[in-house]
C-alpha cells in the first residue's frame, strides 16, 4: 500500500518517526527470524530421529505382536501431559509425561515376558507422542517463521524505500516552497524598492 503523503511538515515528522521505529525493529526481526529458522531445523531433526527410533523399537518387538494380541487390556493412556515453553515468543508444545492406565495382573500367574513388553509398549508409545509433538512444534515454528520473514521483506523491500522516498520528496517540496518563498519576498521588496525610489 504506498503512501499518501501529505506535504507538510507534521507529516514529515511522522514519517521519520514511522521510519526510525522500522529500522530499530528490522535487525530484531532478522535475528528471531534466524532464531526460528535454527529451532524449525532442530525440531524437524528430532521429529526425524524419533521416527528412527520408532521404527527400530518396532522392529525390536515385531516378532511378539501375535503375543500382544490375546492381552490387549493390559496398558491404555489416561492423558498426555503438555506444557508450553516459548521459542523467539512463540509458544511451543513440551511434553512432560504421559500417564498410563496399567490393568493389575498377577507376577506370580502372569506370563513372565509381560512386565518387560509393557516397559516396551510404554517407551514405544511415548515415542509415537514425543513424534507427534515435535512435528506440531516444527509446523508452529516453520509458520512463525514464514510470517517474521514476510515482516522482514515487507519492512526491508517496501516500507523502509516508501518512507525513505516520502520523507525526500516532502524535504524537496519544502525546500522548494521556502526557496520560492524568498523569491517572491526579494522580487517584492525589490519592487516596493523601485516604487520608493520613483516617488522619491
């Protein structure tokens, strides 16, 4: 959107104070946008290892699934709990812990397998959760991050120019209008000069 400058000089005053705040904000923005661009990079590296680790935890206990299947009541999920930690000011999900939902059993009558399978199934489970919140964080970031550096373009490309531009033609309209001013007070005086002297 550019600018209706008016050419004034409460305007110009404006203008310069509009353009001062946009070159103080500009490095800020480039440094969260640098920020973020690190923390999209890391959470999607540690979405990518998580995948990795799911994939050799399940093919740890493919060999056991049939076993799974006649105990499935053994272990569910109650709640996964999250917090909120702030990257560059953008608040990104941490999860904290997991609670489980673990059916009593016997140690005595259980099949002895049983207490180390659901140690298993719970790392696997918190894998898959520790997965899904990292690609959520990474979405999070990767959109903050689009939008800081729209902000920087916009500042950078258009804004910052258009106020430069606007501030130099008003400068010029101005410096234009005093000079015709003292010309038109020279041409007069010079005048009311002559008239003075022919009367005299």
């Amino acid at each position: 959107m550019a600018l209706k400058i008016q050419f004034n000089k409460t305007y110009l005053h404006e203008l310069n104070k509009g353009l001062k705040i946009r070159l103080l904000a500009l490095p800020i923005l480039k440094a969260k946008e640098a920020a973020l661009r690190i923390e999209v990079k890391r959470a999607t590296n540690l979405a990518r290892q998580i995948q990795k680790d799911i994939q050799d935890a399940q093919d740890l206990i493919k060999p056991f699934l049939k076993l799974w299947a006649e105990f499935p009541q053994y272990l569910g999920i109650q709640k996964a709990h999250l917090s909120v930690r702030k990257i560059a000011g953008i608040k990104t999900p941490v999860l904290d812990h997991i609670d489980f939902h673990e059916t009593p059993h016997s140690y005595v009558l259980t099949q002895a397998w049983i207490p180390r399978g659901l140690d298993i199934l719970k790392n696997l489970v918190k894998l898959h959760i520790e997965r899904d919140v990292a690609v959520k964080k990474s979405k999070i970031l990767e959109h903050a991050r689009k939008k800081t550096t729209q902000k920087v373009n916009l500042y950078e490309k258009v804004q910052i120019p258009e106020y430069q531009e606007g501030i130099r033609k008003i400068k010029r309209y101005l410096e234009d209008d005093e000079n015709l001013s003292k010309s038109s007070q020279k041409i007069l005086k010079s005048r009311l000069q002559a008239e003075e002297d022919k009367a005299a």
